[in-house]
C-alpha cells in the first residue's frame, strides 16, 4: 500500500492539471473581414439593385464575367471574373511557391490557423449563413446545418487527431526483414485542385482546403458559378486567418469561371477533388489521365430511405421529411427513394402527407419558411419533367407543399415540396439523381426484396434503414452496395467527420473526410531502415553473392521454408539446411583464400 499510494497520488494530480488547462482558453487572435458590400443594407450601389433576367437556354452563363443574383428573388448581386486558362496556371504556380514554404511549417502554427477560423465561424454564423442563403436559396437553419455544423467538426476533429494521423506510423517489418525497421510516412502532394458545387458554397470550400492545408499543401479551389458571389466572400475569411499567422499569403486561392476555367485547374494541379455530376467527373478522369495524377470524384447520388414494419412511424416521419427538404431540396447525400414495408405504408404516407401539406416555400430572408429557393435558374423544369414521367407511369401525388409570398415571375426558382406514391423502377424519378424536394415512395414486402431494390441504381452514395430492431436495420444497411449508410438516422456519418465520404458506381470513389481523406492529400512513402544501426545491417548471404554459387537455388529453397514454413519442424529442418550451406559457403571461402 505503500508503494502504490505515491503512485495514485501523482496520477489524480496529473488528472487535475490537465482538467484545469482544459478549461484554459488558448490565446487565439481575432480577424476583420471586410463585409461592406455583402450586408443587404439597402444602400447597394445602382448597377447591383436590379432584378436580373437571365437568358434561356445552354449559353445563360458565358463570356469573360460570371453573373451572380439571389435565386430567391432574382436580385442582381454583381459578377465575378471568369479566369481563362493561363490565369488559372499563374494562380497555380504562385500557390505552388506558397506551399514549399508552408510545407516546413509546424503542426503547432496549422492548428493556430484552425482555432482562427474556428472562432471566426463561431462568431459570424448567423453572417455566413445570410450569404449561403443569398446566394444558394436555402434556409438560414439548413444553412447553419450544412454550413456551420459540419465545417465546426471537422475543424475540431483536425484538431484533436489530424497530428496523430500525419505522422510517421510503423508497420511490422515482417519475418526476413526482423533487423528493419518500417514506417509509412506522408509528406504533402503539392498542389490541391478542388473544383466544388454550389449546394454548401461555405463548406465545400472549407472542407476540402481543411484537409489540404493542414496536411502542408497549398490548394486552388475553383467555386460555381452557381455560388462565386458567396464563395469569393468566404475566401476572404480564409486570406484573413493566414495572415494572422504570418503564412504565405498565396497558400489558398479561389478562382471562379467556367468549364475551361475547370479543365485549366486539373491539368496543372498535383491532385483533383471534384464534386459534382457524373458527367463532368468522367471528363475530368480523361483529363486527369494526361497528367497522371490522382483525382476523389464524389459525383451525387439517390440514397435509399427505407422504413422497415417495426418503427415509430411518427419519429421516422419527420427525419423523412427533414431528409428530403434539406437544403431547400439541394440534398446533399439526401434521400431521393423512399421504400416502405406494405404494413405500415398508409399510416407513413397519411403522416408524411400531413407533414407536407403544412411546409412553405418562400425567400428565405423574408420571413419563417420550411424551404427556399432552388439555387439553379430552370432547375424547376428538370423537376417537373422528371414527376410527369412518373405520373405518365402510374404514380400519384398526393400532397404538395405552398408557396408564401412571392410574384408569379418568381416561379421557375420554386418547386412545391412534393410527395408521390405508387412509385416503381421503370420511372426515371426512381433512377435518376433529382436534386429536389421529392419524395418517391414505393412498397416493399419483405428484408431481402428491399435489398434488391436499393441496390437496383447506377449510383452507391448512401443509405438509411430504420427498423425497431437495430441489428435488423444494421443487417440490411450491410448489404447495401453504397459508400455510406446511416442505421435508425440519416446523414449522421457526415456528422462523424472521423469517418470517410464518398460513394461507389456512379457516385464515384475515392473518399474525403477522416483520416482516408486526410492521407489522399499526401504521398503516402514507405520507408525502411536498419533497426539496430551500425550494430547489424543486411548483408547477402554467401550462396547467393555474385557469382552465385552452384547451390544458390537450394538455399533460397531452404531459407523460404525456413521464414515461412506451416510445419515448426520443417522450419527448423530447413534452418539447419540453410546454417549447413552457409558453413560449407564458408569453409569454402577459406580453401580459395588459402590457394
């Protein structure tokens, strides 16, 4: 007892102090970002007060300039340039120089720039999710959900375990190899080109530049055109952060443009993430190709939803609702089928119906609304094709939402939230990728009918099962071909950004977020080295110097089952085998020395 109660008495006092730093803030500088001319004070200047009318068709956003407005209200909010392709590599270039610097920079002065950001975000939410509603269309509470939340954690979560996972991590160095030492080792890419969507123009940006800098590698992003108002703002957050810490002030560059704006970036940075459609994530692989270098597509989805017999209907029913609504019906990984077991079908739908039927679309900055506006100009159309297909197929609508106030010029930037029944694979609204707030659902019978079901897509994002039972649910989202599957919630592996994201199919590969995104940013190296050095190094054996000797084969033979052998006897037969050559080796050796 006496010897272990100094013992006890050093570890709760260890445990004390380190409570006590916890509760010590660290000293982290605030930062000015200039806001002047992104407030809607009602002084903008003459050229930005107009409502804007852009024109129909393919070529609504070309030339040297990118349009920006409210989707909202069609509010005129100014332009961007759109960089043509030797800007795009200048911008690359100077990064590139940035990045050689920063690259010799601690884990300590990475984190300093995290905590930057991090207390700026805390404290300007409600202004960064104004601008993310201004220039997407969403609610200010789907903005602080897939904005402010998500970036917060994975700041955080660098925080705590992004040192830990960027270090150098040792391996066994295997049987023939005990006198080595082995280690992985991950050392920064170089330049990050990340060329993001419109749905969560704040986080899209911070997600990606996150990972890339503090792994020690610089990063071009190029935004939207559907969000470069807001994104061009936010960049400014991240200008601001860096130089608070004295870093290259060309580490982090935003540029915005259009497709060659694009194709510029991928073929001179060092590696590609790109999020986005299908279509274009399989032009940028050509691309990428001529180079060589690696690239993450995460190209979208049409996540099941499934709602097994035994649930809270009414519990179940309002995530369903929050799933398909989220984001103004930009889903972000949101369910697009819904499949309901036939025993509770009318029950589910009778409550989503209710649901429904009480949301509200409208500005969002106007007054108190389920739902905004859809960020893209003609998106509603793509919508209404896709529910007139289903209907032409046997499906129904049975409710839809309202719009609140807004002028009938304002309906193309609106959808009603909608839910349709009787819905079945052969409608395109069950294959393709709707980006709306649609809900499809259909019956199904049993476990293994909606298995098949779910996996009858092109595409393999996510999943989310719901089932009283949670081995049950957990059964049926293992079988699930997709890249992310929530058990009795939905979206909550996005949350966990430990965890990696991505999909498989046409939602592509590669993964970002936790430590599988943190480590595609690196060269991943392998290194070995001699364990006890100078006291024991490799040294080929004698059978085998060159020239190799008339039993060389023998030996190898020998040593191979030696290391490898299934039997402990063999093994040892053939060590001894191996000790008698290398002696025989030797006494020979001796005889030529002496003639």
């Amino acid at each position: 007892m006496a010897f272990w109660w100094p013992l006890l008495v050093l570890a709760l006092a260890f445990a004390i102090c380190k409570f006590l730093l916890i509760l010590i803030p660290p000293n982290v500088p605030s930062i000015d970002v200039d806001t002047s001319d992104v407030l809607d004070d009602g002084n903008q200047a003459p050229e930005n007060s107009f409502i804007y009318v852009p024109p129909r068709g393919t070529g609504q956003q070309s030339g040297k300039k990118v349009q920006c407005y409210e989707p909202a209200t069609m509010k005129y909010l100014g332009y961007v340039p759109a960089l043509t392709p030797d800007e795009v590599r200048e911008q690359v270039e100077k990064v590139r120089k940035a990045q050689k610097m920063w690259a010799k920079t601690t884990f300590k002065q990475r984190r300093q720039f995290l905590r930057i950001l991090l207390k700026y975000i805390i404290k300007h939410q409600a202004l960064i999710c104004e601008i993310s509603s201004r220039d997407t269309g969403k609610t200010m509470v789907d903005a602080s959900l897939g904005e402010i939340m998500t970036t917060c954690e994975k700041i955080k979560w660098l925080l705590s375990e992004g040192e830990k996972w960027l270090k150098p991590e040792f391996r066994s160095s295997g049987w023939s190899m005990l006198h080595k030492r082995a280690k992985v080792e991950f050392h920064p890419l170089g330049v990050i080109g990340a060329i993001v969507s419109w749905n969560y123009p704040f986080h899209n940006i911070f997600n990606p530049m996150l990972a890339a800098v503090f792994s020690g590698n610089g990063i071009v992003i190029k935004i939207s055109e559907h969000a470069s108002w807001s994104g061009c703002f936010y960049f400014r957050i991240i200008q601001s952060a860096l130089a608070a810490i004295g870093a290259p002030e060309d580490l982090v560059e935003v540029i915005t443009g259009f497709a060659e704006t694009g194709e510029a970036l991928v073929s001179s940075a060092d590696k590609v993430i790109f999020v986005g459609s299908p279509g274009v994530g399989k032009m940028i692989m050509r691309s990428a190709a001529e180079t060589l270098i690696p690239v993450t597509l995460e190209l979208g989805g049409k996540d099941a939803f499934i709602v097994c017999d035994d649930v809270d209907v009414d519990h179940v029913a309002q995530i369903a609702v929050r799933a398909v609504l989220q984001s103004s019906g930009q889903n972000c990984a949101g369910a697009e089928r819904f499949y309901v077991h036939k025993n509770i079908y009318s029950s589910f739908v009778s409550k989503i119906t209710k649901i429904i039927k009480s949301v509200t679309a409208g500005p969002p900055l106007a007054g108190k609304y389920d739902m905004g506006a859809l960020c893209m100009h003609e998106h509603s159309e793509k919508l209404e094709g896709l529910v007139n297909d289903a209907l032409d197929k046997g499906a129904e609508i049975i409710a839809r939402g309202s719009f609140g106030h807004i002028g009938e010029d304002a309906v193309d930037q609106y959808f009603p939230p909608t839910v349709i029944v009787n819905a079945n694979h052969s409608m395109k609204l069950m294959q393709e990728e709707a980006f709306g707030p649609i809900m499809p659902i259909m019956k199904f019978s049993s476990d293994e009918e909606v298995i098949k079901l779910a996996n009858d897509s092109k595409y393999g994002l996510g999943c989310a099962v719901f089932s009283g039972s949670q081995s049950r649910a957990r059964e049926i989202a293992s079988q699930i071909h997709c890249g992310v599957a929530a058990v009795n919630d939905f979206a909550a592996t996005y949350m966990c950004q430990s965890l990696p994201f991505g999909g498989v199919k046409h939602s592509g590969f590669g993964r970002f977020g936790g430590v599988e995104g943190l480590r595609a940013c690196c060269l991943v190296k392998a290194v070995v080295e001699d364990r006890w050095w100078p006291f024991i190094k490799t040294k080929i054996p004698k059978p085998i110097q060159y020239p190799v000797a008339e039993n060389g084969f023998e030996f190898q033979e020998s040593l191979v089952e030696a290391l490898y052998g299934l039997s402990i006897w063999d093994r040892l037969q053939a060590l001894v085998n191996v000790l008698k050559m290398l002696t025989e080796q030797k006494s020979l050796g001796g005889s030529h020395k002496e003639k």
